[in-house]
C-alpha cells in the first residue's frame, strides 16, 4: 500500500451519472454530431488544478487532461492571467499577413528547444495537430519535389484528408471516407512488447529498419519518398516507447536516401515524457543522433487554447510566400497561454510542489507512478506491460495467453471512473495515464490508490 499523505480525494455526492449529466447527455445525443464518442458519463462544470467537477458537484481526479492536453491543469493561475491581459489587447489580426510581437517571440522559444549549434529552425502556427500534420507533409513534399509518404502501423495523425492517410491505427478513421491522399505507405511501429516482423525486444528497431530498406528495392523508389513521419513515441496506439536505436537507425536511413524526416510530437511532445520533445530521449544517446527535419506540436502546447505549431529546419523551410497560411493559426490569446504554458515548464514560473519546473515535474513524479504501477503486475497478472516516460505512460490488459484484453480494459476504465479517477482508453487493450504536469506525488499517490482498488474489484 501506498502509505504517503492523501491531501484530497474525489468527492461523488451522486450516483454516476447524475441527474443533470444525464440530462445534458440526453441533449447531446439529440444534437451533436453522431460521430462523437461518449466512454463514460461525464459533463463537466469547472476545475481547479488536476480536480474536474462535473455538473452535479461530483469532483474527480483528472488522470488524462482532456487528451494530454491541459499541461498545467484547469484554470491555471498564470495562464488564466495571460489569456486574459491579451484578450482585452487585440483577439485577431491573422498572422498569415501580419506579423504579431507575440507568435515571433513564441517562435524564438521554441525552436530554442530544438535547435543544435549552426542550426536555425522557422516555426509555421496552426490551429490543431492535423493542421500541424498537414503542413509538415506540405513541406517536405514541396522541399523534396518527391510525392510519397511513409507512415507507420498503430499510428494516428489526425482527421483531415491528409492525416487520416497517414494514420494507421483503425480502420473506423478511413472506412467510407476514400479516396485517400495516394502514395502513402504503412511499416510496423517497433513495438518491443509486441515484436513486429518475427523480431525480439532487442532486434524489432533493426527489423523495421530492414523492412523499410526491403520497400525500396522492391515497391517504393527511395528516391521518390519524400518524408516518413512518426511519433517518437506512439500515443494512440497504445504509448508504446521504441528501443533506443530505432530512431537514430531511422534518421540514418533518410539521410542514406534523402527523405524528410518528420516527428509527430502533438501527444508526447511539449514536457509530457520529462523532455520537451519524446525524440530528446534518444537523441545524443551514445553519441547517436535523431534531430529530425520538422517536428509537429499542439495538444499540451497551450494549456487548452487551440494553437499548434510545425517546425522545421531553416534549410527545409523552402515554400515560397504566400504558399500556404492560415486564418486563425497562432492566434494572439492561444499564443499568450503558450507563452503562459511555457512558464510553467520551463520553470521561469514555478508551480507550488512541483520543483524547478513542471519538465522535472513530469519526469520525477511520472517515475513514480511507473515505478508503483510495476509493482502492481504482482498482484495484477492481466497488467501485462507498463511502459511509457514521464507522465506518458500506459498499462496495457492482457488474457492469460498474453494476447490483448480490451474488454478487461473496458472494465478497468469503467471501474476507476466510478471511483472519481478520469482515465481514458488507446490502442487495443491500453488505459493512458497522461495527467496534468502539476501532478503531485501525493495526488498521483490517490490516484493509484484509486486504480488498485478498481483493479481489486475485477478480480
Ligand atoms: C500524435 C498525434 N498527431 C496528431 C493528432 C491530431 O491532433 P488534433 O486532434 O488536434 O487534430 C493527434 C491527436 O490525438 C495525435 O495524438
């Protein structure tokens, strides 16, 4: 058992859902779009740091901030503050024609993450990861002059034309929706609990590796691959980690053949893994190098504001004016609660118990969580991986064959919301565990306190 100090639990003052839940689902169900999903009965009314309270007054503990999203959880203080001053400056002027002291300084900071000595990156602001996605592929197919796109197995890029090509994960994103982008290609992610291509742990960066290299002397000309893009860690496809030399072996192979090389850091990015990019894990390990040619961020970017952002190498950046653009992207209220956002991760404003910075925050108390969750396989056999970094972590259910259990899954999910713990499902068989990075080990302690009793109760 976890013995550290409770400081606040969840608080259900009704059975789940309550009336007026149930009655705003009831209007929903009548008027929004029938593509929505509903996991579970949730509506909520306001929150207060990694606490939601839905609209009958049941507070609940947020374990996956609206999709790794709210970085700094809800109604942060200094974010609150910035989105306010700068709404009542100026809300629209279109950054597609003008510039706006705010977007440029957010651009200086961050490709201040991710540039390398001699290196200069230029930053293009979207309004959400697809858009981000879109330009990226816009980009290195302009730059490259070359058409096709490599993806991979288990991923997900968002919803537009373009993104949904590229995503891989379920047939749900793409049934009835064709034609797709053409040219576009899929290869296993190197998933080392689930081996791809008869390979190990150890060998499946090295397999995938091999079968791209098999692709192009057989189905796809090198020299006509403009990019392969990939999460440096999968998100939806279950959070799963790549082997260490997997991503510096990947950016080997575009160089061999001249291909952009584009990360898709819109769910692990942004501090969520303990860096500010999931790649920078790998990167300069062991003196091997994976800084790829565009990286593409949103979700935690700005605390729920919607702004995203694709960057690229400076040398990569070749589209001429008026190429491409956008009406509402790098809006000057999203850009200030990036700005707000980027405070609190960095550290220049540091948030009460959650040390130098709320990067730090995420890699020392998600340590933890890791570290606990581990310890609960011995009770719990059906938890067959616990995998992730940071606050990205996930916990995927197994049958006693070791294949995946997605209904257990299901059960799990349901059993700790019913329990005040705000979890979401990915992949197959996969709960996420992507909370606000103002966490604390306390309240991550209540959190898991919550999940075991949960997981009790399926025994
Ligand atoms: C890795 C990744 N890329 C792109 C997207 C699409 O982002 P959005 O829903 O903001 O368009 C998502 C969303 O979950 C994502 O996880």
């Amino acid at each position: 058992m976890t013995t550290l100090p409770k400081p606040r639990q969840p608080e259900l003052k009704t059975s789940l859902p309550g009336p007026k839940t149930a009655a705003i689902m009831a209007r929903d169900a009548q008027h929004l779009s029938t593509s929505y999903m509903r996991p579970y009965p949730f509506v909520p009314d306001h929150g207060e740091g990694v606490w939601l309270t839905d609209v009958d007054g049941n507070t609940m503990l947020d374990f996956f901030a609206g999709i790794a999203v709210s970085t700094t959880g809800h109604a942060h203080p200094h974010v609150v503050k910035a989105v306010q001053e700068q709404i009542t400056k100026f809300t629209h002027v279109c950054l597609t024609d003008y510039p706006q002291e705010i977007t440029t300084s957010l651009a200086e900071r961050m490709v201040r993450h991710v540039e390398k000595p001699g290196e200069k990156w230029r930053v293009f602001f979207g309004n959400s990861g697809a858009e981000a996605v879109e330009a990226a592929v816009k980009l290195a197919r302009n730059h490259t002059g070359r058409s096709h796109i490599i993806s991979t197995i288990g991923s997900f890029h968002g919803r537009t034309y373009g993104a949904i090509t590229l995503t891989g994960s379920k047939t749900k994103y793409k049934r009835g929706f064709g034609p797709l982008l053409p040219n576009v290609s899929h290869v296993p992610y190197p998933n080392p609990f689930r081996p791809p291509l008869g390979s190990t742990p150890e060998t499946c960066g090295q397999a995938v590796l091999d079968h791209i290299e098999g692709l192009f002397q057989t189905i796809i000309p090198a020299d006509e691959v403009a990019a392969i893009i990939i999460e440096p860690m999968q998100g939806e496809g279950g959070y799963i980690v790549p082997p260490a030399d997997f991503l510096p072996g990947l950016r080997a192979l575009c160089d061999r053949h001249g291909i952009m090389l584009i990360f898709d850091e819109v769910q692990a990015g942004m501090g969520r893994s303990g860096k500010m990019y999931s790649f920078q894990h790998f990167d300069g390990q062991n003196g091997m190098n994976c800084q790829p040619d565009i990286i593409t961020v949103a979700k935690g970017i700005a605390s729920g504001m919607p702004i995203s952002a694709m960057l690229a190498k400076e040398s990569v950046m070749t589209w001429p004016v008026g190429s491409h653009g956008s009406t509402y992207g790098g809006n000057p209220v999203a850009a200030a609660a990036a700005h707000a956002t980027l405070d609190l991760l960095e550290g220049v404003v540091k948030h009460p118990g959650c040390g130098d910075s709320l990067m730090e925050n995420a890699a020392q108390v998600g340590e933890f969580i890791m570290t606990e969750l581990k310890a609960m396989q011995a009770e719990f056999p059906f938890i067959g991986d616990v995998r992730g970094a940071g606050m990205f972590i996930g916990l995927e259910f197994v049958k006693p064959d070791g294949s995946p259990d997605g209904k257990l899954r299901d059960t799990a999910s349901m059993a700790m919301f019913e329990r005040g713990l705000l979890n979401l499902d990915c992949g197959e068989a996969v709960i996420r565990i992507s909370p606000p990075l103002i966490l604390t080990r306390e309240e991550a302690a209540t959190g898991l306190d919550i999940m075991r009793d949960a997981l009790r109760a399926l025994k």
